[in-house]
DNA sequence: CGTTACTCCGTAAACGTTTACGATGGTGTC
DNA sequence: GACACCATCGTAAACGTTTACGGAGTAACG
C-alpha cells in the first residue's frame, strides 16, 4: 500500500501544508506525479507532452492555485511581460488619457505596466527613470512625451529595449521610433469648420510652443488657411490655461480686434476666452465663433456648447501598442497614424449673420440689454 | 607578469567586450579583484567591509555601469522594491488626480508603481488584477476604489501582500485597510458656506450612490443642514455627468421647483446645471447660489466662475503611501485623513439679494432682457 | 527480431542575486 | 608562545524558472 498511482507524492510537502509559501513548478510536478521538466512544458506551450499528461498537469495547477513566478522567469529568460510607460507628471488632458489608454490595452493584451513620471529637469530624470524601467525588467518602453524638451532628452538617453515615443509630429531617431495621433488634421479639420461656415478672419490662440501638440495645432491651422488661400490672422502662443486666455482675449476687446473667428488650441483655452467675451457682451457664437480642441468632459455643457476636435485615445494606444509590441518582436507593421474627428456643437456660427465685417467690427458696449 | 595586482581578471570577460551584456556583480567582482560576496556585501550597505575595499568596489560599479538585477533580488530575497496599484479604469477627476500623485510619491520613497484598471465585472477582475499584481512582486498594493461594488470585491479578495484601500468613507477590515480624505468635511465645508450666505432652501445635486464620494458626500450635505437646524431640501441622485445635471436642472425648472441655493456633487454636475439655468434665463448667483466640489480645471472660468471644494491629491497620496509604507514594515502610523479646502469665487451669494424666498421663488420668464 | 525513428519525459545547468557559514590573517591577552 | 577574538573576505547553496540534452519506451519497418 505503499506506492499508489501517485508516485513520489509522500516525500514532498504535504498539498494542504499549513504554511502559505506559494507553489512552485515542484510542488506541481510531485503532485502531479512529474518532473518539473513537464510542467514547464505545458506552462509554456511546448510540444512533446501527451494530451493526458498535460490534462493532469493542468489541473494540479488550478487545484493548488499555481502561479509563475515572474521573477524566476524574467531572471533566465531575461524578456519580460510588462512594459514600462514614461509620462511627464502633467495631469494634462492628453497625456492622462493616453495614460489610461495605454494601460488598458497592454492589459488586455497580458502585459503589465509600470509607469514612471519624470519632472524637469528632464535631462537627468529621464535617463534615470529609462533606467529603472530598464532593470526592472520592461521589454519595451513608450513614453509620452508631449513637451518638446522631455522628447529630446529621450532621444538623447540610451537604452537597451524599443523605446517608442508618443509625441505629436516629432520625428524618429534610429534609437527611438515615433508614434502620434494625426494632430496637424484635427487643426485643419476645425480650421476648415471655421473657412466652410464662411469666416474669413481666424485667429488662432495657440497652446504653448514648448509642446509638439501646441506645434503641431499652429501648423494645421495655418496651412488650413493657406491651402484655402486666405492669410492667417492672429496668432497668439499661450500655455493651454484658461487664465492665459482669459487675460489674452480681454486684451483682444479692449484694444477692438476682436476676430471673426478663432481656433483654440485647447477646450480649457477656448473656455477661458468665451468668459472673456462674455463678460464683454461679446456672444459666442453670434458675433465670434470657437472651435476647440479636445472634447473634454463638460464641453458638450459649456455656454455655449463647444465645437470642438475629439482624439481616439483608445485608437491610439491599441496602435502604439502595436507598433512597440511589433518593435519588440521584430515584425514590421502598419504605422499611419490615427485620425482625429471633428464635433461640431453651437460655438461655431455662419459668418455673415451679422454685418460685422472688418477685422474689428463687433458692436460694442457691455451688455446684452 | 602573469599575475599582477588584479588578480583573476584574466579568466573572465574582458570589461570593455564589445557585447552589450549588462554587467552583473561578477564581472564588478573580478574587476575590483574582490569575490561576488564582497560586492553583495558592499551593495546592500553590510558592515564586514573594510573602507579601502568598499571603495574600490563602488568606484567600479560606477565605471562600468553596473545595476542591480531586479529579477534576481527578488527572486532570491521575495522582496521588491515596486507597489502595485490597482484603479477603476475611468478617466475621471478624482482617480486619476489620485493616480498620479500615488505614482509622484512613489518614485520620490524609491519604490516602482505597476498599475492595473479593472472593469465590471468587479468580482473576477479584482481577484485577477490582485494575482498578477502579487506575481509581478509588489510588495504593497493601494487601491483607488470609488466604487462600491468595486471595494466589496476586494474586500471578498485575497491577497498575500498587505491591500490598502482608498475609499472615502469605506471600513477597514481585517485584510483590507483603508484611507481617503474627509469628503464629508468637505461636503460640510460647501454647505456651511451656502448656510452662512442666509440660505435656507439648499438642494443638493449628488453624485452616483454606486460611488463611495456620492453617498458620502450627501451625508454631509445632510449632516451639516441637520447641525444648522434646517431640514434637508430636495436632493437628486445622479450619476456625476453634465447632462444629468442638465436635464434634471432643466425639469426643475419646468415644475418651478428651482431652490435658493444648490450644493453639486461636482463641478462638472455644476456645470450642466449652470448652463441649464442660463438657458432658462435663471442666474447665477443672483437667482440661484451653486456651490461645486473637486475644483477641476478650468472651474475658475466657468461662467460664473465656480465656488467649490478642492481635495488635495498630493497629500492624500503623502499619507496614504505612508501608511501603507507602515504596513509592509509592520510599523504603526498616523492615520488622520486628509481635510479638502472650500474655495470661495462666484458662483455663490448673499441669499436676499433678491425678494425671492418661496421654494419655487424664481422670476419666470426666460431671457434676461 | 533488430534497427530506426519518434514521442514523451527526466536531468543538469544556468540566470544574478542573497545569506549563512567557514576560512584567513592580524591583534591582543595571559 | 598559545590562545582567543575580531575584522575581513571567500564559498556554497538556494530562490523558481527555462533550455538543451539525453534516455526510455513504443511503433514502424525491413
């Protein structure tokens, strides 16, 4: 009675132990009644196991509640299954929901993710941050890098795994390759809303240079407007605050030139230049028309509603997850970039329903009575 | 001159291979002419290490760039040095300002964040999310649960590493302890400005009572109206959105039910309501007070720009890495929650600056001419 | 029946650390 | 001068996997 069908069961750890140490490949095999040699082979798919040896196997594994240890493997294998995302610390719409894209599928596609936030000055940050990503062992590394000097310190930093690089037409170095949403044809998209509905004089109050997105919008907005053979009006660079705008576009009326039109180059910069005119009983639409950029949550409740471009994060990271996913294995794959989409809601007016004309002929005197 | 003072350099690698292996502690060891344990030693700050021999060792982990393997530390010692965080995939304020200042805190004690989202269902995804957080060996897990149903499932979790659990207003239990800021304070601290203003009639928008800061948030709402002696007014239940907000402020309006003063469960809740009241030609301030809660961006420009409560993120995230910290050691530390801030800007006045005083007191007729 | 080939499985070594233990040399004490 | 003691260092084993290799069976084939 001594040996049962179970062979080498009896000089191991009992299964039901009191201790909690987890199970290991060993503990599976002796139950099981094989070497760990099989179990390996069935944990990682591998022929030359029999279809009942691995039934067992399987099932021993889902009795005990066995679970790889990843750093066993990740020691001998030396590849990984997370990758690592470097973000600036910006709590800024585009970056956050890039952020939050990005983790969703890598889970779905059973990578973890460990996320490191860098802060100026970036040259050193960054490096030390490619690095704790680096040995914690990430096979790839997307970072979002949305502010122009934080992109050149990654293409100046070093580092073993792909390194992918989320940033709005910034080019590709042969140590980091790029990966964006098509932002220059969002701007043009609401550019050419704002041609279509009739406007002629469109300023553009722009995000700040430091960032591709603010770069890139300016661009669009301005070949938009060439390709339509107009001459682009104003262009007034700021740094995506509502205050900015605000302050900018309260100047705009005290000094009567206020636009036809106007691009914003973000949702919370066309918030802050709608108060503004606002209280300067200049109407939005009525007597200037915003489009935005974001769709940010509320927009659609703004007074008034936000015209404004909406970017597929989700599509985004499924791509640039693909693109570093196909980096990592050496496959070539398809990188057009992702399309932004235009959603048109009541700050945008035809122009000629006034007869404002002139690049300042908004009535004025306060007040809507 | 076979062997000279470095000693057994000669049987190993050349340092400067041109492979690009990363350099482990023998190849520090054979260089510094010391074994692996001196360098082990030396790493992990022992004492049996003499000053010179130290020394030499780290000016060659210097020189050749040596790190850690963080695979094999863990391996062999089952300590890590990364925290696991575990959020709701949605993209709203309060998570991911949270999210962000967890990451911010955890870099600067020196330890790696990986973060999973789950979705509904709650219950088999927090038990997964927990596994593969345990078996990417963290040490600690915080979890962002502004859910309900959400905490109940990691509540019903196991997991061997100590769970911490943001939730405002949830009980500890044994497995599971939790941290949050005082959200009822703060709610109070909203209420109290409208009750200090001479209202007497304050409705209260809430969020989702799925959510931990809806239900808590109108406990206090309903607390600090019960301290003043009045009796709760009307109180709507939504689900934290602009529309909502909206469509529920336009009903009111319709039955001529608007009340004096309203505390939203959120500034963007605030914002729908606004805009519904705007539309209707119903003020604010002067026909209705509003007061919001969370201070989003952007708030400071709503029209009129928004009075509200704002949580401070950062220091939640302080204390609650900090208390979780403790945990892992075993150590015992503070745990009084954190206290959000009212901030007072426009959107809330004085109560009889106009002759209404009846529950449906406002001026009917829309437009303000 | 002997050979070959194939299927299935066990074994040993390696991955880069940490930890416990043992070895060595020097210094002090009686 | 013998002894113990301390400081410093080297060595072996272990952590839980994967991978390369080899060996035992079995089936096919002459």
């Amino acid at each position: 009675m001594a040996g049962m069908t179970v062979p080498r069961e009896a000089n191991e750890r009992l299964p039901d132990a009191p201790l909690r140490r987890k199970p290991t490949i060993n503990d599976v095999a002796s139950i099981a009644g094989v070497s760990f040699g099989t179990v390996s082979r069935v944990l990682n798919d591998a022929p030359d196991v029999s279809a009942a040896t691995r039934q067992r196997v399987l099932q021993v594994i889902k009795d005990i509640g066995y679970r790889r240890n990843r750093a066993a493997t990740a020691l001998v294998t030396s590849r990984s299954t997370s990758i690592g995302i470097l973000s600036d610390g910006s709590p800024r719409f585009g970056p956050v929901g890039t952020l939050m894209a990005l983790e969703n599928v890598a889970r779905k596609k059973g990578y973890a993710t460990t996320v490191i936030s860098v802060e100026q000055p970036y040259e050193e940050s960054v490096q030390a941050a490619l690095d704790t990503l680096d040995d914690t062992g990430v096979g790839g590394i997307i970072v979002i890098a949305p502010v122009v000097d934080m992109a050149a310190a990654v293409w100046n930093a070093s580092c073993r795994v792909p390194v992918e690089m989320i940033a709005a037409g910034a080019s590709s170095t042969p140590n980091v390759f790029t990966y964006s949403e098509n932002q220059e044809l969002g701007a043009r998209l609401a550019t050419q809303h704002l041609i279509d509905l009739g406007h002629t004089d469109i300023a553009h109050f722009a995000g700040s240079m430091d960032w591709f997105d603010g770069r890139v919008r300016k661009r669009g907005w301005e070949a938009s407007l060439r390709d339509a053979g107009l001459t682009p009006g104003l262009c007034l660079e700021g740094d995506w605050s509502p205050r900015w705008a605000y302050e900018t576009a309260l100047q705009l009326v005290r000094e009567e030139k206020v636009p036809q039109a106007i691009f914003a180059a973000s949702d919370h910069t066309a918030l802050g230049l709608i108060r503004a005119f606002a209280e300067n009983g200049i109407r939005v639409p009525d007597d200037v028309s915003v489009v935005g950029f974001d769709d940010i949550e509320g927009s659609d409740y703004f007074l008034p509603p936000l015209t404004t471009v909406r970017q597929d994060f989700t599509a985004l990271a499924l791509m640039s997850m693909e693109v570093l996913l196909g980096a990592m294995e050496g496959r070539d794959v398809d990188r057009t970039p992702i399309e932004p989409t235009l959603v048109v809601r009541a700050s945008a007016a035809q122009a000629n329903s006034r007869g404002s004309k002139g690049p300042s002929g908004i009535s004025q005197g306060a007040g809507p009575e």
